[in-house]
C-alpha cells in the first residue's frame, strides 16, 4: 500500500511541524537545493529543500527535470516568498528518472508543435496542464448545468447511416477485408454497403437523435465526439471534436437563444469561481508571449478581464439582414478589404464574422433568421418563405461557437425542403414520423466543445486543447 499527501489539499490546510510524503514529478529545480514538487492535484506546487549534508551529490544530480520521486520530510513555514510552506526532504525515493541528455522535454519553453509531436509528455508541461484541467471543468459544468435544470443526457451513437448536416464530409465505416475487398465492375473498391451490407459513416451530429428524445422525455442533451471529413488546415477545425447538444420541446428560436447564452455564462463563471489559480496562470502566459507584438496585433484585454466582461453583459442580437447591411456600411468593406464577397444570400465568412464581433460590437454576437439556401434542411422556414429560424452565436477570437435552429415541426414543409436539398426520405422515415405523430415546436443547439475550452483557456490552436488531436496528418497517438 502506498501512502501519500496530495499538494493541493496538502496545502489548503498545511499541518505545519508534521512528517509527510508526497510524491510527483519535479516541474523545475531553483539552483540545486531547491526542487519544486507537482503532482497534478491543481496548479500549485511544493517546494522541497533538499540538502547537501543529507544527500550526496551523485543523488541529487540524478533527479533531473520531470523525474518521478517520492519525498519524506518535515513541513515546515517557509523563509522564501512565494510560498507559505516547504518539506525539508529527509529521505527521497527516486520512481522514475529523466536523463537529460536524451529527454526530448528541456526546463526551456518548448514550441506547440513540438509538444504535440510528444504527446506523451505534453500534460507535464505547466501550459498544458492548466489547460486540461480548464477543459474538465468544462464538462463537469455542461453536465452539471444540464442536471440542474431537468435535463437528461442522452448518448446518440457514434456509427450511423444518416447524415444529420446534409453536408456530406463524412467518415466512412467499413468492415470490408482490406486486403481483399468487393469490387465495381471497374475494378475500384465497392464502398456502397460496407457496415455489415449497409452504408454507415461516423455521425457529424447528435441532433437528429436528441430530437427523438426531445420529443419524449422533453429536454435532452448529447455530449459526445463528432466528425467530419473536411480537409480543413485551420486554428478552428479538428477532424474529431466534442460537441454538446440540448434539444428542449416546447421551445421557438427566442427560447433556444436564452438557453444558449445563459449556459455559455455558466460555463464561463464555472471557470471563472472555481479555477482561478490556472486561469490566472495562463492570463500571464498570454501577456508574456505578447509582449513584443504590436498593440493592434495584442488582445484588447487579459483573459481573465475578458471572460468577466463576456459573463456580464447581454450578447448582441441581431438579423443576417441586418449583419449584412452593417457589413456593406462598414470601413473594411468600402476600402475592398474583405477577401469574401458580401451580398445577401452568402455565407458569412470568418472575416466577416470576426468584424462584427471583434470591431463592431465587441462582444459576442448572436445572429439569426439566415437564408435558408445554405442552411440545413431541418431549419424550420420562417413566414417570409426566404429565411430559416436559425442561430449562429460568433465570439471574439473563435468566431462561430455554436449553431442552433428552431427545427421544422411540419410535416410537409419538411418533406418539401428535403426535396429541395435532395436530402432522401427513405433513410429518414422516421425522422418524419416525429412529425406525422405527437410532434410540437421545437429547438436546440450545438456548442462546439473545444471551442469553447479555446476561448477560456486563451489558446490560439484548436488542436492544443484536445488532449488528442485528430486533424489532417495528425493521429499518432
Ligand atoms: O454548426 P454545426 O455544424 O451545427 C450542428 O451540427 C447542429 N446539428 C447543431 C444543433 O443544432 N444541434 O456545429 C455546431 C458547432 C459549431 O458552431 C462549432 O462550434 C462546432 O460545432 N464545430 C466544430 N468544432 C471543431 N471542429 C470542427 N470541424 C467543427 N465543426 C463545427
Ligand atoms: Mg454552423
């Protein structure tokens, strides 16, 4: 049995005068008497003297950067600044050691890049841990707020043969012996009913799901990992990534957006109360790596100050229309900046998005009522037969955060905009069953979960806070 103290527990209520062990991995060494000490229980950590007269030389010198020890010793009040205590090591056991001269981490700040080529070090790194630790108590939150509120948390299935977005960037699922697959006549591989004799691929949404829930148990919510196929080298775009998505019954698009903002902000002062330390941590991360930039290249303000002003004020809400005009009246616009064309019936691009957000309101931006020509079919049409009853919510730094629709509840304007999207009514008999029996207005969203752990951790990379990254050229570990 082993027997150990947690620092952070340890240091909440330090029982001065006391024999104790603990046991982690030495995050830096302060000359060579000076070791300091984190297990990961939270961002703190624990200085260990280690004397000279108590351990020889050879000893000490073996325990380099990130090596694994245990220490015995006595706690006591610190002399230094910094912190309140320290453990005078009487006896050190030494788990694992790192040699320095072949460890791929070095005590210097190491690039993204290279930390995510060795993931399996990258958690050690102070970064990355705040980082991870932010991200769970993201989902502690998603699941928490969810709970309170009478929602249920519903598990969609990871395989399946619909194809929820209409987008068609999906991730085929086979079972076809690759070294011997069925083949067309033209000699290719036959990929037409490849999951047991039918065509399935990895969902890119637990919507069409959650409605089914929705429409029995009332309020439901998926949270669970999603893909798509998109070739997309971007700051913003995994391969694989996490999304939560409520669906509520008896609910319009006005519903819909209260239920996203209010759980944003939650999520936002979950973080904000409860983890402090890490966020605090990364502000002055942030503050450093921008210090040599040009002031208009800076963030407008520190982490922390953003994510409270972000939590205090109502976001802004507006009409595609009424963000396209303001578009067309911008500077950007009439000085030909934009690389995008903007004219009503386009897409909204990120650079158009990150104006609104970051230049005009700034602060995040709800916009709703899109054309429905590039919206998913299942949108439900508003009266003037040009828009659907849909919402983007677009945040500084991140743009798009979440998605969401009022969905369409009639059964034969559904069945037509499916017709008109050449979306196929066989596969989805049964989402239109919903409607033929005991549907009702409803609406939901999806929060793009790594989005959202970007936002409060600072990060610039999408794929720096996923423990796990999948995105083109990137699934070694
Ligand atoms: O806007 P999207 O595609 O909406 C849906 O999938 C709806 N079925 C949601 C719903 O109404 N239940 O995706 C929702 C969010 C986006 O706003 C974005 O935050 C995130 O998911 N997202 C991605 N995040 C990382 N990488 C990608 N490739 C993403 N694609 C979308
Ligand atoms: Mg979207």
């Amino acid at each position: 049995m082993i027997h150990r103290r947690e620092i952070r527990p340890l240091l909440q209520h330090p029982p001065t005068g006391e024999t104790v062990t603990v046991m982690g991995w030495v995050r830096a060494w302060r000359g060579n008497r000076f070791m300091v000490l984190g297990d990961g229980s939270g961002p703190e950590t624990l200085q260990i003297v280690v004397n000279g007269e108590d351990f020889d030389e050879d000893t000490i010198r073996a325990i380099g950067f990130h090596a694994c020890v245990g220490v015995t010793g006595e706690l006591v009040a610190s002399q230094g600044s910094g912190q309140s205590v320290e453990v005078i090591a009487k006896e050190i056991t030494v788990f694992g050691g790192t040699d320095l001269s072949t460890y791929p981490l070095q005590a210097k700040s190491q690039t993204m890049e290279f930390l995510r080529d060795n993931a399996q070090f990258r958690m050690r790194t102070n970064t990355m841990a705040a980082v991870f630790r932010l991200r769970h108590a993201l989902a502690f939150a998603v699941n928490k707020y969810f709970n309170d509120r009478n929602f249920y948390y519903l598990h969609t299935p990871i395989i399946t043969g619909n194809d929820a977005e209409g987008a068609g960037e999906m991730f085929r699922v086979t079972t076809l012996d690759p070294h011997d697959p069925p083949r067309t006549e033209e000699g290719t591989v036959d990929y037409g009913q490849d999951f047991f004799g039918k065509g399935t691929h990895l969902t890119v949404s637990g919507q069409l799901q959650a409605e089914i829930g929705a429409l029995a148990m009332g309020k439901v919510y998926t949270f669970g990992p999603t893909f798509r196929a998109e070739n997309s080298h971007t700051t913003r775009h995994l391969s694989e990534f996490w999304m939560i998505e409520p669906e509520i019954a008896f609910a319009d698009i006005d519903n819909d957006m209260d239920l996203a903002e209010d759980f944003l902000k939650y999520l936002i002062n979950h973080c904000l109360d409860n983890y402090r330390a890490d966020l605090e941590f990364l502000d002055e991360r942030i503050q450093q790596s921008e210090k040599n930039l040009k002031a208009d290249l800076r963030r407008p303000m520190g982490l922390i100050e953003m994510l409270e002003f972000t939590v205090k004020d109502d976001f802004a809400r507006i009409t595609y229309t009424e963000a396209i005009d303001l578009i067309q009246r911008s500077k950007p616009y009439k000085k030909k900046k934009f690389e995008f064309p903007v004219e009503w019936g386009t897409d909204l691009q990120a650079e158009h998005e990150r104006w609104l957000v970051e230049k005009h309101f700034k602060k995040p931006v709800i916009v709703r009522d899109y054309p429905k020509d590039f919206k998913a079919f299942y949108m439900r049409l508003n009266d003037d037969n040009k828009t659907v009853a849909a919402m983007d919510i677009l945040f500084p730094f991140i743009g798009e955060m979440v998605g969401g629709s009022q969905r369409e509840e009639r059964e034969d304007v559904l069945r037509q905009r499916m017709q008109e999207m050449d979306v196929h009514e066989d596969a989805l008999a049964w989402y239109l069953q919903l409607r033929t029996f005991g549907g009702c207005p409803h609406a939901g969203f999806g929060l793009g979960f790594e989005r959202m752990v970007m936002f409060v951790t600072g990060m610039g990379n999408i794929r720096d806070v996923i423990p796990f990254p999948r995105a083109p050229k990137s699934a070694d570990f």
